[in-house]
C-alpha cells in the first residue's frame, strides 16, 4: 500500500496580510494554494500511489466558496479517473462545510466522519472523524474504531497532539496514547510544520502545510509519500509548494550615487530566483541616504524585469557606528527595558489582544514567536530616525 498524505490545503484563504502590502503577490498567493493542490494530484497519479489522504483544513472555512469546491471535486475526479481514491476528513477550519451539498462526492472520493468512520480500500483499513464543530477541545481518539484485524489500519486526525508553538489545543491527543491504539500509520493535520514520530512498527506523522500563505510558515511546502510493506511504514517527504518565501539582507554603505542602489538591488532580487517556484521576498537593507518608501519603488521598479520574485516589504536600518552618549543611550535604555519581565508579559498581553482581533491569516504572524522580531523593528525605527539627524 502506497499513500501521499497532505493537510492543511486552506483553499480559499483570503490573504489580507500579504494583499494589503503587494495585490499581486496577494493574488499569486491564492493562485499558489489552488496550483499546489493540482501539483499533488499530478503527483499522487504519476507516482501510481493506492490512496490520496487528506487529514483536514482542505477549505480554509465554512463557508460556500463554490469555485473552491468546484475546483476540490474536479481536481478529485481526475484523481479517482485514473484509479487513485480519495480519503479525507473535516479539520476545524471547514468543520461546518457539507461536502455533499452539491450531490455525493463519488464512489472513490471517500469523507469520513462518525457515522461512517471506517473504508477499506484493498488490504487497508482507513479510519477517520470530522469535525463538526470549529473547536474541539477534547481528544477524539476514544471514539476512534478499533483496528480490523488482518488488515492493515491507518488514522487520520486533524490534532494539535500535545501542542505546538503558535496553534492553539485543538483535538489534543497525547502522542503516546496515539501510538498505542493499534493501528500502522496515522496521517495527521493542523500542525502547518512537518514531522515524523516512530514508536517501533508504529509511524504517526504530519506532512505539513503544502503551500505556506506567509513567513510564518516557511517550514511547510511539502507532502509526504508512504509506503506500508511487511516492516514498519517507510516515508520520504516531497517538495510541491509553488510559492516560497527568502529573507535577504543587502548592505547600500557603499553605494555612491542611486544608479549603485539600483544595481545591488537588482543583483540581491535576482539572486532570490528558484528555477521552479515562485518566491517572495522580505529585504533588510543597511543605509542611512534612502528610505523604505524609496527603496521599495525602486525594488517594485526592478522586479518589472526579474521573473517570479515578488517583494513583501522592506526593512531599513541603520549602520552599526560608534555609540555616541547623548542619542545611544536611549537604545541601551530601551533594550533594557525590553528585558524586563513586566515589559514583555504586559507586551504578550497586548499581541494578545490584537491577535484576538485580527482575522486568522493576518493573527498567524503575529504569535508570540513574533515579539522580538517587533522589538527589534522598533529599536530599529528609533536608531534610523536618530541617525538620520546626526551630522556626518
């Protein structure tokens, strides 16, 4: 038995983040998630796999998006046409999203749910429940059914499993209980990061998220191929993303005039170019002459002739230089202050609060993982503007 296991598809997601600072790349993005699903059914065909599983969030929510599930069905269909079944289950995000409101899904397009929570395909045994709720705060795996025995049995969840940086306690099921149900193989989602965990003949595993939508989410990008055989399950991760996300910084000190801005922008830009994806870029640059408002229209300007590069935003600082006691101070006394526990838990408080409030896509980069890298924004803010007025 051969699978390609993949989650967390989010058809759908509406991008706000990204598309309020670049509409295009907003628009590539979207594009990304729907041309990556396609990538995994090519995949998933040309590699002859038994079985297609889908363990949740194929949607990005509950909602009647009907080019989204007209383009999961036709995409599916292709899929069974040339002998590939589909399982799949809800994951919090689709939750209330009826699969068949359009009509049955078809004889090998297969969504399991508590009152069908069990499909055989050939000598497996496929084992699953949906949400039915956006948030589930208990463990699933006490309804699960038990294995069919002389079968081989596989799981699929949609779980935070004991917890995660950045996801909140969805379905939390203790790893260990998970191995110990009995079954050969669980194909997990929600965690958007991938990772394999092995107790003896026993592999659980999350293939990640397979088009990351922001910077957050750079360790996705991938599925996961599975082969189950005599032995234990064996596993090889696969690169689908069509999009991917680079971090560069570039040093303008040296830059004499804006023609020489224009050239070390143009060569940082195109050394970002993958030959296969398309890549989003966030720049650091080193200058006091030019502001971010400068150097992005002329980054915008230049990648008019870079191909599938698209910039995200751009970040200026200041040049290290000596400490000068009347201006610097005021940054020691800032990281100091930083440091301070009641600084960071009433700032934890705060990102709280406006995690709260933003929409899921947007909340996504601003966990808590996030804080420093705000600290060191604002620190940075601060150094340029003081820079900036000081004579040379």
């Amino acid at each position: 038995m051969r699978l390609l296991a993949t989650a967390d598809i989010h058809l759908g997601s509406p991008i706000r983040s990204v598309a309020l600072r670049n509409p295009d790349l907003g628009d590539r993005l979207k594009q990304a998630s729907r041309d990556t699903f396609a990538r995994i059914v090519d995949l998933a065909v040309t590699e002859n796999v038994d079985a297609l599983v889908l363990a949740g969030d194929i949607f990005d929510n509950g909602y009647p998006d009907l080019r989204s599930r007209a383009f999961l069905i036709a995409q599916l269909s292709r899929a069974a046409e040339a002998g590939v079944p589909t399982v799949l289950i809800r994951g919090n995000h689709d939750a209330l999203l009826d699969h068949r409101a359009h009509g049955e899904l078809g004889p090998n397009i297969h969504l399991l749910h508590k009152e069908m929570p069990t499909v055989e395909i050939g000598d497996t045994a496929f084992h699953g429940l949906s949400y039915d709720a956006s948030h589930v705060g208990k463990s699933f795996l006490p309804d699960y059914p038990k294995p069919v025995p002389d079968k081989r049995n596989v799981g699929l969840m949609h779980t935070s499993l004991d917890g995660a940086p950045g996801h909140d306690p969805y379905a939390p099921c203790a790893a260990a209980d998970l191995m110990a149900h009995g079954f050969d193989l669980w194909c997990l989602g929600h965690i958007h990061a991938p990772f394999e965990r092995r107790d003896g003949p026993v592999l659980a595993m999350m293939p990640g998220i397979p088009q990351p939508r922001h910077f957050g989410e750079r360790r996705g990008g991938t599925v996961t191929l599975v082969e189950m055989g005599d032995g234990a399950p064996i596993f090889e991760r696969r690169d689908v993303a069509q999009l991917g996300f680079a971090e560069l910084e570039l040093d303008l000190q040296a830059c004499n005039d804006q023609q020489d801005v224009v050239g070390s922008l143009r060569d940082g830009l195109l050394s970002a170019q993958e030959r296969n994806q398309d890549i989003a870029v966030r720049l650091t640059v080193t200058s006091l002459r030019q502001s971010a408002a400068f150097v992005t229209e002329l980054a915008e300007e230049i990648l008019g002739d870079v191909d599938r590069v698209f910039l995200d935003k751009i970040t200026i600082v200041p040049p290290s230089r000596p400490l000068n006691t009347e201006t610097d101070d005021l940054v020691r006394l800032m990281r100091a202050e930083i440091a301070e526990d009641g600084f960071r838990q009433a700032a934890l408080q705060q990102l709280d609060e406006v995690h709260t409030a933003l929409p899921s896509e947007i909340a996504g980069e601003l966990d808590d993982s996030a804080l420093d890298a705000l600290f060191e924004d604002a620190i940075a803010e601060v150094m340029l503007a003081i820079h900036a007025e000081r004579p040379e």
